[in-house]
C-alpha cells in the first residue's frame, strides 16, 4: 500500500495495514513530519505533490494499492492531476491494482438538511467542495483510462483518538468565535478514523461495482448536540473547564451511506 498523504487518515491506516502485515510506504511535506513518523516505525517518503519527483514516482509502480489523501489546493485543484502524462505512465509502467481517493461529503453541498446518499446530485457551494467534485472525477477517469479498479470515499466529519468534541474542549477551553458559528449548524455526518480504514480495507477485498460510497456514521446531529454530550462528559471530570456554548441553528445535509451498507458492511 502507498499513502499519497499521511495525515491523520492516512497514518491510521499505514498502522493497521502494517500490524496486518502489509507493507506500507506513505508521503508527507516536511522532514519533521516525516521524522516523527519514523520513530513511529512508518516509512514515509518527502514528497511534493506539486513538483512530484521521478523517485518517488518510480518507488510507486511497485505498489498495488495506493491511497490518495491529499486536498486540493485553491486556485490550483488536485495538485497531482496536474501532472496527468506523468501520472498515467506510472500507472501503466508499475502494478497498482486498486486505487481510492478521500474526499468528503461537502461536495454535496447545502441540501438544507436533507438526507442524501450516492445518488443524490453533488452541488457543491464552496470553492474547496468543488476542487474536491472535480478532483473525484479526474481521479476516476485516470483509473478507468488505465484499466485500474478506483474507488471515490466521500468522508464525514473525521473523529478518533485525539480529534474528537472532547479533546477540542480540554485542548482549547472556551470555544472561539469560529468555532462557535461551526457549532450552530444543525446537521453534521460523522465518521470514526477506525470505521474509514475498516471500508478501506472491505473495498480492497470484495469486488464492489459502484464507485463512489458515503463513509459516515448512521447518527447525524447538530454539532450543539455532540458537544453538549462533550461537555457533559468534561463537566464530570473537570468542572472547572466547562463554558457554556450557545447557538443557532442552521441546516447541513444528513448524508447516508446506504450503499455502501448494502454491499460492504457484512464483509467488515
């Protein structure tokens, strides 16, 4: 496996697929980074997804399943699309099997809190949302041009072990006024850092026909709701740090992953 990416996502997985057995390479942008992730026991590559070099891109052909976890960047796009030829003849040259691309749910835009899933017609309303629509469908297209199994994961809100409404709340005590306003949307999708690699792993060993899936949990709430619950939690152990949130409500889509149930979940 080769993790274009080792963010949080991306290390988490390189850890399972390692403690499975796998051998698992990944890229990040700075060498402390790339340090600290050594000491982790990881083999990460420095790499810059804007000027990919030839080593790098040689080191990935012997790979037969690559991961991409890098966002777009904006007024560019998906900054290893921009080197489509480069791309292509890796692909063909090397024997990667399978291929997905993380992106997220947000490409489906304000749907004014209602429920959607695969089907339902990306609208995407920021610039960010739409780097990410049109970085699905370049990534899919440079698989299907190259006879590459591909997979498109639009993600939830990503939680897990030190990324959660609790950790936010001990990290940084009394929310901010930005933080404030994220609280006040009605509807979030989430998913657990452990669930996306669980799905990862199920697309690589069952043949799945569809292409693009929702990887959320099945419980959307407002992100009033799950840091009330958060608080809760703190209030019992740390009173002292407790601040009381208040909010607004606004509607964000509940997004479901119907598809991906329907075929996958039984093979998790």
């Amino acid at each position: 496996m080769f993790i274009l990416g080792m963010g949080f996502v991306g290390q988490f997985f390189a850890e399972e697929l390692r403690n499975e057995g796998w051998i698992v390479s990944g890229t990040c942008t700075s060498m402390k980074k790339r340090n600290e992730l050594q000491e982790r026991g990881l083999d990460v590559l420095l790499f810059d997804a804007n000027q990919p070099e030839m080593g790098t891109m040689n080191t990935l052909k012997s790979y037969t399943h690559l991961l991409v976890s890098v966002p777009p960047i904006m007024g560019i796009g998906d900054p290893m699309l921009q080197h489509g030829e480069l791309l292509r003849s890796t692909m063909i040259d090397g024997n990667l099997q399978w291929l997905c691309y993380l992106s997220s749910t947000s490409v489906y835009g304000d749907c004014g809190g209602a429920c959607v899933d695969e089907d339902f017609l990306a609208s995407p309303t920021n610039e960010m949302a739409k780097l990410r629509l049109v970085a699905e469908q370049g990534w899919l297209n440079l698989a299907h041009d190259v006879g590459i199994k591909a997979h498109v994961f639009r993600l939830g809100g990503i939680y897990g072990p030190g990324r959660s409404a609790v950790d936010t709340i001990i990290k940084q005590g009394p929310l901010s006024e930005s933080q404030k306003r994220r609280v006040a949307k009605q509807f979030t999708s989430r998913v657990h850092v452990a669930d996306i690699c669980q799905a990862l792993k199920a697309s690589i060993r069952i043949k799945l026909s569809r292409r693009i899936y929702n990887i959320v949990d099945d419980d959307p709430a407002s992100r009033k709701e799950v840091f009330a619950y958060a608080l809760d939690l703190v209030e019992k152990k740390w009173p002292s740090l407790v601040k009381e949130i208040t909010s607004h409500e606004r509607a964000e889509p509940f997004v479901q992953k119907t598809t991906l149930k329907a075929t996958a979940i039984g093979h998790l």
